[in-house]
C-alpha cells in the first residue's frame, strides 16, 4: 500500500472494517441522493446546479465508494491515495465526457461536469481523512491502551 497518511491502519483489521462499513454507508447515502434528485428535484426546480451538477457530484462518490467495497472485498485492500484517486477520475472523466460521443450523438462535453467529478473526488477523500484522524485512529490508540 506504500506509504502515506492511510499507511498507518493498514495492519488494524477492525479499522479496515470500519472503512469498509463507511464506504457502504457513503454510497447507500450518495445513491438515495442521487435518485432523489433525479426523480423529484429535477422535475420540480428550476435551481440548475440541480438540474446540470449534481449528479456529476455524486458520480465520483458513489464510483470511489463502490470501488473500495469491490477492492476490499477481494484483496483487502482501498483505493485512498489522492493521486490514485485522481488518476481514476480523470480516467473516468474522458470517458463520460468525451467516450459518450461515440454512441450517443447528442451529447455536449462539458468542462463544468470535468470540475463536479474532481469536486465530489475531493468531497470523498476528505471526508475519508476526516473519519480516519477523528474516528478510527482514536479508536485505534484507545484499543492499543486497553491492551
């Protein structure tokens, strides 16, 4: 996994768990969003952040979220790294935006929905930190003390 500020629970099973545990809440949450959305505010708001943005905030959520489920399930491991996280996203930003023309011609790239996906990226990874310094490390020291 390399070194980094994720490093340090790498060892910890049950702080992995807990991780594991959050990426499933994140993406139950970041889904209901979006169909919520998609389905009542949309259809009811003239807000465009609603109408063009939102759901391209939400797309990088619930992809990371379902990717570290998917990875940890098999390998126990995370994709948590900013510059793993990027990569994928750019990767994944060429094709929403520009792989799309290739089947479905009336679609525009737009470089507002580019900033969205980083944006919720960002949204993601520091929310993870958040969690990890003030949740699970804490728990973690506590655990070390008791022993």
């Amino acid at each position: 996994m390399g070194t980094g500020f994720f490093n340090c629970i790498r060892d910890n099973h049950r702080n992995w768990n807990t991780i594991h545990l959050l990426n499933i809440l994140i993406l139950l949450l970041c889904v209901i969003l979006f169909l919520i959305n998609d389905f009542i505010i949309k259809r009811n708001t003239d807000i465009l952040f609603f109408k063009n943005h939102f759901n391209d905030l939400m797309a990088p959520v619930i992809i990371l979220s379902y990717l570290n489920i998917l990875i940890y399930i098999g390998f126990r491991r995370m994709v948590l790294k900013l510059k793993h996280m990027s990569v994928f996203i750019f990767i994944c930003s060429i094709v929403w935006e520009y792989g799309v023309l290739l089947y479905k011609k009336n679609t525009t790239p737009d470089l507002a929905d580019i900033f969205y996906y980083f944006l919720g990226m960002s949204v993601y990874y520091f929310f993870m930190r958040i969690a990890v310094r003030y949740i699970i490390l804490p728990a973690s020291v506590k655990n070390l003390k008791n022993k």
